[in-house]
C-alpha cells in the first residue's frame, strides 16, 4: 500500500502560473491548495484560475489498488470534465498521463511531468499532448509555494 507519507510535500497553498507558447502571461496567477481529508488517505487538489479560458476545479488523489506504490488522480473541473489520470511520484518527480478512456472518452491522450526543485518550494513541469501520431508540448506550468 502507498504511504501517504510520500504525498507530504504536495501539502500547502501555492501559487500557480501556466505558460503557453501563443499566448501573453496572465496577469494574475492561479491558486492551489492541496489538504489531506481527514484520514490522510486522500489529498484533496483544488484550484482556482483567473483566466476564463481555464477551467477551476478538485482532483481526489489516492492509492491506485492496481499498481503497487502509485496513485490516481480522479480530476473533475468547472467545464464538466471528469477524468482518472494515473499519477507517480517519486524522487520528487510528479508524473500525470491518461492514456485509456474513462468517465470520457479517449480523444487524445495527456501526460504531465514536474519536478520540485531542491528546496521544495518550486514545481516546474509541462503538459503534452497526442492526438495520435506524436506527443507535442501543451504548455508549462510552475508552482511556487505560498508563504
């Protein structure tokens, strides 16, 4: 089973801003928090971006039964979307994907990597995307930790 332990460094507020490559920064940057619910064997994700073209939302992360040692993230957003993306973490690299349909339907396939920096208080990563042929970067994102 996963130790919940492991998720520690994910706890706080922090701030978040999203780079993509045709588009001026945004102004503001988003927020995210990420709790445990009581019990520490979820963490709750949740954030808020003031950009109207990004939608806010809750990602429920948790052990995944099906491989020893890593998670799921169970992604729901203010467009509707609901998604189960398989998460890793380890030696302070975050890893997302989706790769296979689930409450939708596998248009396209996703994956995420960040990296915390060494003092914790940073996570720099990129999404990319395949619509098929080939994986394309999407767009980076960098958490800063609040406070």
């Amino acid at each position: 089973m996963t130790e919940p332990a492991a998720l520690q460094p994910f706890v706080g507020e922090w701030s978040l801003a999203a780079h993509f490559e045709h588009l001026p920064p945004a102004e503001e940057t988003a927020r995210v928090t990420f709790e445990w619910l009581p019990g520490q064997t979820f963490l709750v994700q949740r954030w808020e971006i003031p950009v109207p073209e990004a939608p806010d939302g809750i990602a429920i992360i948790g052990a995944d039964p099906d491989r020893e040692g890593n998670y799921l993230q169970h992604y729901f957003d203010s467009r509707g979307v609901a998604r189960v993306y398989k998460m890793s973490f380890e030696g302070g690299v975050w890893k997302l994907w989706r790769d296979e349909p689930d409450f939708s339907p596998l248009d396209f396939s996703q994956r995420f990597t960040g990296t915390f920096g060494e003092d914790g208080k940073t996570i720099s990563g990129a999404w990319e995307i395949n619509h098929g042929d080939a994986w394309e970067h999407d767009f980076d994102l960098t958490y800063t930790r609040a406070g």
